[in-house]
C-alpha cells in the first residue's frame, strides 16, 4: 500500500483570487495549504523500467503538440474520431440498432422557483434511466444543464435536492451537491439523470469483490464498449431530446458533475459539441501519474486512452468552448502535483486555440464536493458570453 505524504508547494509570485477560501491555478495561485500525494511514492525498480515503456510520450500519437500536422483544429478532429472509436461508440450505437430513444415525464410538482419532474428516457434497448427535470418559473426559452452524478446509488435524487432524511439533507446542502436545483434557481433547465453502472446498477453476482460499477465496466470492455461510453451515450441521448424542447435554448448547454459525474462531463465536453461549458468538480486529474499511478476509479478506463494522452488531452478537445475544473485542497483521492500539471497542459491548448481565458481551474478549501461559490460566477459568464466556436 502507497504512504500518503502531504506536500506544500513551493511556487511562488501566482496571484489569488477574492473568492473565500479559493485560488486559480491558470494564471494564478497554487493551494495555500497542504495537500494528499496520493500515488507519490515510486514503484519498485523492477516494475518502473515497464510502466515508463508503457506510457513513453513518443508514442501518444494524438496527443496535442504545437507541431501537429494542419495545426489545432486537425488535431481535435482527428482526436476526436479516436476519442469516440477508444470509447466504443460505434458498438454502442450498432447494439441500439434501430431503437428510437422514448421518454416518459411525469406531472410536474411545484416547488416554489421551479418545477420538478420525475423523467425516465430509454436510451437503448431495455436500458430505461430515470431522470429529474426541473424548470425555472416564467417564459422561456432557459439555457440547460444536464447533471450526471458521481458514486452513489442516489445520487441523482440528490443532484435535484429530492432527499430521503433530514440528515442526507443537511449533509447534501452542505456540500452544495443540490447542483440541479441551484441551476434552475438561476434561470435554466436542469437534467439530473441517473448514471449507467452507478445508480442505474448491474449488480455483482459474485458478492465477494468489487462494486456494480466494476461489474458494468468489465462486461463492457467484454463486448467491445466502456461504461464511460455507454454514460456518454445516455447523455447524448438526454441531449437529443432536450434540445427538441420548446422551452431550451439549445445554443447554450453546460454539463457540471462531481467526481465520476466529473469524469462523464470530460468526456462529454470532449464528444459533443453541443456542450459549450463543461464543469468537472473534484475529478479532473491526469489518468496516471508519471510512475504509472492509476489516479481514477476501473470504471472510467478507457482502452488505448494514452494515445490522446490520456485525461489532459481529452479535456483540450472541449476548446475553445468554456472549461472550469474545480478540486479540493484536502481532497486524498488526487495528487495536488499532478493536477497542477494537468492544468498546465489543457491550459496550453487553450492558449493554441486563441482562448486561455475561457480555461479555468479553482481550488475550493475542503474536499471532494461541489463548490457553487466557484462555479456559477464562472457558468454565468461564460452563459452571457457570445456562443464558442
């Protein structure tokens, strides 16, 4: 087992922001405080030579460099096709067939600044997810969010502030996890969908090791697809239908979630064009550490992800549009380093694509949560800005 060290960063002369307990780490601050080394510790001298084999940078053929042949734009074309083929989504769609997505909505409950209903959408073939869909009082057409959640079982109740215990309330409300409610309390349509492998669950038959979200990723990757594809198609088509709503302004579509939720808006971002701001909360983090760390839960494995080089550049493809990644100074699931490096390098595309300022990344003060004070001044400009290319 890997020791966790706690490191301070000696950087220094990065300004900080007026934001409580915050700094900006693109052109700006680095933590305050110390933060988890999670994975710091090297592999043994016979294991090292292997892994730095394995993720030799010469042979990331479409990870972004100045150089790339047609410049910026080839590059995320090329990218992208790769991106969605590492996926599976051609498997994925030539499983649905001819399967039409249908969705089914309930009565809408009135919630005082918003309605609340209570959604499912088949989105393949015996694959019916349900969903919450919250709107804003008054006349339209709303900009849409679209919320998938990280690991929990509810965590798409919780996204739309529908709570099981005055307990689960509180601690969901102090952690500013009721992002949907927060969405449609500032003027937008707001999606919290259940994610596939996580809430909407394929139980572990063996009882004895691993979780739904292992079982679902392994028998994916047995048919030549990945849960992460199978989320990001779910979310398409959420998407799709959404954007047909009179009551949407489909030209602005943010995706915000924490955690594994952070992990489906990347790749989202990444995807679909139609997302033109996409906010991961405690997730982003490069795939592995130099050394060869695993930094991500099995289910966000992605075959061959390495060749974009891996998180960072998936991440790049969302530019020029709108990109905030916000992580926990206290958080012990990533290494504080390595985000740092991250950033760096999808901050590098941005300035390559012409936008540095539309590439952001926060630190919040505690751990592996939301932190709305960060997100919404940023999601609000961003909204108000002219549409990204």
């Amino acid at each position: 087992m890997f020791n966790e060290k706690a490191r301070i960063s000696r950087r220094s002369g990065l300004r900080s922001i007026g934001a409580a307990g915050a700094s900006v780490l693109f052109g700006g601050a680095v933590p305050a405080s110390s933060a988890e080394r999670r994975g710091a510790d090297e592999y043994p001298p016979e294991v090292t030579g292997y892994l730095k084999r394995l993720f030799d940078r010469s042979e990331q053929r479409f990870a972004f460099r100045p150089d790339y042949p047609g410049g910026l734009k080839a590059w995320q074309r090329d990218a992208r096709a790769e991106l969605r083929l590492r996926l599976g989504m051609d498997r994925i769609a030539a499983a649905a067939g001819k399967h039409r997505p249908t969705v089914e909505t309930g009565e809408p409950a009135d919630m005082g600044e918003y309605t609340l209903q209570k959604c499912s959408i088949e989105s393949a073939p015996e694959v019916r997810l349900p969903f919450w869909l919250l709107k804003p009082k008054g006349k339209g057409p709303w900009p849409l969010g679209i919320f998938p959640h990280g690991h929990s079982a509810t965590g798409h109740n919780t996204t739309a502030g529908v709570f099981s215990s005055e307990t689960s309330k509180q601690w969901a409300l102090s952690e500013d996890r009721d992002v949907a409610v927060q969405a449609a309390k500032s003027g937008m349509v707001a999606i919290a969908p259940a994610v596939r492998g996580i809430s909407w669950i394929i139980p572990d038959l063996r009882k004895r090791v691993g979780t739904s979200c292992r079982s679902h990723a392994m028998q994916c990757v047995m048919a030549g697809h990945t849960a992460m594809g199978e989320r990001v198609w779910d979310m398409e088509r959420l998407l799709d239908w959404a954007v047909g709503q009179p009551d949407v302004d489909s030209r602005h579509i943010l995706s915000m979630g924490n955690s594994g939720g952070g992990m489906v808006t990347i790749f989202l971002g990444a995807s679909d064009r139609r997302i033109t701001v996409a906010v991961p909360s405690c997730s982003f983090a490069p795939s592995v550490s130099p050394a060869g760390y695993i930094l991500h839960c099995p289910c966000n494995t992605v075959p061959g992800i390495m060749d974009l080089g891996g998180l960072p550049g998936v991440a790049g493809l969302t530019a020029p549009r709108y990109f905030l990644a916000v992580s926990g100074r206290k958080d012990k699931l990533y290494n504080t380093e390595e985000i740092e490096a991250a950033a760096a390098t999808v901050q590098g595309i941005y300035r390559a694509a012409g936008h540095p300022e539309r590439c952001e990344h926060r630190w919040g003060s505690e751990g592996h949560r939301f932190y709305k004070d960060l997100m919404w001044p940023f999601i609000k400009t961003a909204l108000a800005a002219p549409v990204a290319g």
